[in-house]
C-alpha cells in the first residue's frame, strides 16, 4: 500500500497508484473547526497538515510567505494594501484569499513609478520549510506560484487590463512579464527548497468563456506561461494548475504547455 505522498506522486508522473489520490483546497473555516477543533486566522502550514492528515488527504497546499519583517498595511479592521500595492478587504465568505477592491496600477506613470518585491527576499520559504518539517513525508508537498494573469489583472483591475490591451499593450507585456519573472523566481526557490510539485494559480475564465479573448490569450498570456511551466519542468518538477472558469477555448494550448 502506498503512502499519501506516494500515491499522489505516482499519479501525477504516470503511475498508476493503488487508489484515486484525493487532494483539495482547504480554504474554510467551518471546517477547520469542525474537523481539528479550531479556525484558523490566515491559512498556514501546520493546521493545513493537520487537517488534511485528519481527513486522509495525499497532498496539501503551501503557499509561499512575505519577507521577514514585513508588516501589512492596514487600512481599516478589514482592509489592507499588499505587497503589489493592491488594496484588500477581508471577507468571511472569500477567506482565506481576500478580494481585492482598489488597484494601484491605472497608467504607465504609476507603472513607471512602482518597485515590484523582491521575490528573493528572505522570509519567503519560511512557510514552506515548517510545512516541509511538519508534513515529514507524510503528505505530497504542493508549493504554489501564480501564473502571468491573475497576479497582473489585480494591480490594474480587470477593466483597466482590457483596455489597456488596446490602448498600451507594451504596458501590459511589462506587468505581465514583472509578474512571470516573480514567480519563476519563487518557482526556483520552491524546488530548492524540496517542494514535491508547483502548482500554478491563475484564473483564465468565468462561467461564460475566458476572461480575455482567446486570441489576446495567445498572444499576451499564453507565451509567459508556457516560460513558467517549462522552467519548472527543467527543474525536475511535475506542474499543477488551477484555473477557475470557463477555459475551454483555450484548453489545447493550456495542456500542449505541459507536455
């Protein structure tokens, strides 16, 4: 019989594992409580071990942390500006990724103007190590990056990326490659670190279709994310992705980057 960690693994390399491995997002509170008896504030490593232990899962999700040091800047008891200067509010219903409201980037001048973070800063892995620690192979370590889109759309609001698709291109090539070169490098750390598999977070769709059309797809996002995937892939990682929406239009050339 397999372990969690290996069953999964098998599976994602082209095995065939002795069951269905089962892994999932653990992102309600309710059932934090329910299950291991408490809720957590914000997502972290070792109540998602422990649940996903408790509920027999074979992967959990890690996601990366802020510099060390950093401090977030509150706005009211709800609301707060990231890293990405994108402002969030807190909301029980969205927890733990909260939604975002207000965004910094709206022309080339505050583009011109911005400093992205430094994806190297130190602090970042420190999630991932105590998940590492804590899982102690017990379970198959997912470490998580966004993708080319979602991460850019959140700084100018998916309005604002439309248009400027039109009216600026090149500023959006620049966003979208500020934020491909953010995760590869945290990408790069993440295998470092020992992570089992990357996977990516990007939403590309709504109910309806794509959230951009599927030839601005190709052309803005499409060549960024296959940089991504293959960098990981050259690292010696299998690759996940998570993609909320309607992607179908787009979902050839989504898969021929895993390949």
């Amino acid at each position: 019989m397999l372990t969690p960690r290996e069953r999964f693994l098998t599976a994602l390399t082209g095995g065939v594992p002795d069951r269905v491995p089962i892994f999932d997002f653990l992102f309600d509170q309710a059932l934090y409580q329910h299950v291991i008896g408490r809720k957590p504030e914000d997502y972290n490593c070792e109540d998602a071990i422990e649940l996903s232990l408790a509920l027999g899962l074979d992967a959990v999700y890690l996601p990366t942390g802020a510099p060390r040091g950093y401090q977030r800047q509150w706005i009211d008891a709800d609301t707060y500006a990231t890293e990405w200067g994108t402002t969030r509010q807190r909301n029980p219903a969205s927890w733990p990724i909260d939604a975002p409201i207000a965004f910094p980037i709206q022309t080339r001048a505050d583009w011109d103007n911005f400093q992205p973070p430094d994806p190297w800063a130190a602090g970042r892995m420190d999630p991932i190590e105590d998940g590492l620690r804590l899982a102690d192979g017990r379970l198959a370590v997912l470490g998580s990056v966004g993708g080319p889109f979602t991460p850019s759309w959140e700084q100018t609001g998916i309005d604002v990326f439309s248009m400027l698709i039109y009216d600026d291109p090149e500023l959006v090539r620049a966003i979208l490659r500020a934020h491909t070169d953010f995760s590869i490098a945290i990408a790069r750390q993440l295998v470092a670190a020992g992570v089992d598999a990357v996977l990516i977070s990007d939403d590309f769709g709504w109910n309806g279709g794509t959230l951009v059309s599927p030839p601005h797809f190709r052309e803005f996002i499409l060549p960024l994310f296959v940089e991504l995937v293959s960098t990981v892939r050259s690292l010696g990682k299998p690759v996940l992705l998570h993609s909320c929406g309607n992607v179908n239009e787009i979902l050839d050339e989504i898969g021929r980057a895993h390949v």
